[in-house]
C-alpha cells in the first residue's frame, strides 16, 4: 500500500518539477497540446479565467450549463476551457500556470496536499456527490429484482486501479459485502477508449460505465444498466472545483465570482427542463446521441447525483479519504486535515447570497 502511495506522489512530484522548468511552449507539448473546445469573448470590463476539465462527460451537466447559459459572463468573468485527460495532467496545467480552475476529483487535492512539495492545490467548491458510473449487467434483469451477489465469481470490468472512480466501486461493492479482490473476477486494466468494444467482445458479465455510454449500450440491447455505484457506495463528494493556493490569495475577487456562478449553475440543473438540459450537454458533447443524453441526465436527477450548493463539508472528506484507505491508496495514517484540501469561503458566501 505504502509503496502504490510513493509511486502515486512520485509521478505528481515529477509533474510538478517539470512544469516548473519548463517554458510555456515546452509545457504545451509535453502535455500533449490540450484542445480548447469551448470558451466566451471576453469584453473590455471581463475576467479571463482558464479552466481545465479532467474529461469531458454528460456528468459534468452543471459545467455545460452555466456556460451555455452564460452565467460565468453575468458574473463578469470571460472562461476558456480545454480538456486535460487525467488528473496528473490537471495537476500540471494548475501548477504551471495554464490553468487558472480546473474541474476534477477531490483526490487531485489530497494527493498533492499528501506530496508535501508542491504547490497546495486547494478544492473551492463541488459539483456532484458521488460517481456517475452505472453497472450494467448482460443480462436483462429487472433492478428490482438484482442482488449484489450476482457478482459472486462473475467477470467484472472496473476502472484502473487507484483511480478515484475505482475507489467508489470499491466502496460500493464492499457496502454489499463484496470482496472486490475475492468474490469477483475483477479486471482493472481495460483502458478507457477501449471499454465499449472490451465489452462488446462478450468478455465480462458486469461493467461499470458512465450512463451515457451504459444508455447507449441499452439501445442496442447489449447491455442492461442495474443501480447507481456512486449511490450504492454512498454521497460524499466526487466532482469539484481546484485551484492553487497562491491563485486563490491572488484573485479572490475571481473566485468569488466563480463560486456565484456554480451556485447558479446547481439551481438551474434541478430545476431545467430535460430538453433544456440535454441541449447544454450535447453543445459539448456532439458526438453523444441525445437519446442517451436524455436517458443519462433522467436518471442522474433520479438519483440527485449534483450537489444542491457548491459547499464541501470536513465530512465529505473525511468519507473521501476513508475510501481512499479502504481501497489501498492511501495509508491509514496518511489523512490531511480538510483546511490543506478545501477553501470553504467563496461557496458558503454564494449559498449564504442565493435566492430562497
């Protein structure tokens, strides 16, 4: 455990020397130029503001939202988004000075605070309260009628080892008396891009996948999505808002704005018609079948994966770190305090402003 947690903070400690040497250009091609996809003019009274997503998913929903609805532009900030592909890359992006906000895992966070030699990356407010994966079944069984134990030496696909998405299937398996290690065939090795046509060869008997991808799977009668990982392991906090410590000191006025405008963005998911919300999600996400999109967002609200305000609490990541352990990535006695992680004043001031 003690030697996964050392290669964890060693590849984000190189991360971080890297990018500190670095010039700008070099830093661009070493992070494989991540491309812009989405971003607003700014006017002559507006603040740029460069956020890095970790991925690009209809999980993301409040994100999409609050730019398509122009909420970051009523706060008077001018934002450029570009996807990242991994929280070692986010890192990087925030540490040397591409990014100004990056949306990710509260991971990110606690593995940096837990390097102890780079810049403190702090958490500033939250997006969803558990993971957005799914898992899908082969075969068509009523939710209803499932039982965890089904997984009992069946073959099941999961994520990489260590990920933060690993560790809620870890939680959730382990709530349902499961042994991730023992009770199931359990690959962990299957690389993103490839998971659909992983799947489709007819190797497991169970999956998790994000529910635009499980929706699709439906569609086509090749797969059955069952229950909510993130709901069976339990709410915590999953998707947030990170910067660095020396931003936040440096541009509180930003971050204050920011927050607003993720307040806005919250409200408007709960009470946004579902043609409404499938059209912000599919403005970033053109290549998704609306269908699914329509199918995903349903069930998400179902389950009220978004947070309701963008506040975190010392126990959500107390229960994040808990996991962490359970999982094998994190030591026992490794836990950092929640004012190393979190910047709790800007979304407490914008949920504390919000209309009732």
């Amino acid at each position: 455990m003690r030697l996964r947690l050392r290669m964890r903070l060693r590849r984000l400690i190189a991360v971080a020397r890297i990018v500190r040497v670095l010039t700008l250009a070099g830093a661009a091609a070493c992070l494989a130029a991540p491309t812009v996809l989405a971003q607003t003019s700014p006017q002559a009274s507006q603040l740029r503001v460069r956020l890095a997503e970790i991925y690009r998913r209809e999980a993301f929903l409040p994100l999409y939202g609050a730019l398509r609805q122009e909420m970051f532009q009523r706060q008077g900030l001018a934002v450029e988004t570009a996807v990242m592909l991994g929280p070692d890359r986010i890192l990087a992006a925030l540490l040397n000075g591409e990014a100004d906000v990056a949306l990710g895992g509260p991971d990110t966070a606690i593995f940096s605070a837990l390097s102890a030699r780079a810049e403190s990356i702090k958490i500033v407010g939250a997006v969803s309260r558990f993971d957005s994966a799914f898992l899908v079944s082969r075969q068509n069984i009523a939710p209803d009628r499932f039982s965890w134990d089904s997984l009992k030496g069946k073959k099941v696909m999961g994520w990489f080892a260590g990920s933060f998405p690993a560790v809620y299937f870890d939680r959730a398996m382990r709530r349902n008396r499961l042994d991730p290690q023992r009770d199931v065939d359990y690959d962990q090795k299957v690389a993103y891009p490839v998971r659909i046509s992983a799947w489709r060869d007819g190797r497991f008997d169970f999956a998790a996948f994000d529910l635009a991808d499980a929706a699709a799977l439906e569609r086509e009668r090749a797969g059955y999505p069952l229950v909510s990982i993130g709901a069976a392991a339990g709410p915590t906090v999953y998707t947030v808002f990170l910067s660095t410590a020396d931003y936040i000191r440096s541009h509180p006025e930003i971050m204050q704005k920011w927050a607003n405008a993720t307040q806005a963005a919250l409200a408007w998911t709960e009470v946004a018609s579902l043609d409404e919300a499938v059209a912000a999600a599919a403005s970033f996400l053109p290549q998704l079948n609306r269908a699914d999109l329509a199918s995903a967002i349903g069930r998400y609200r179902e389950i009220r994966m978004w947070q309701s305000d963008a506040t975190v609490s010392p126990q959500a990541i107390e229960d994040v770190q808990t996991m962490m352990i359970e999982s094998g990535i994190v030591p026992p006695d490794k836990r950092v305090p929640y004012d190393t992680v979190v910047e709790p004043r800007f979304a407490e001031a914008a949920k504390r402003a919000a209309p009732r």
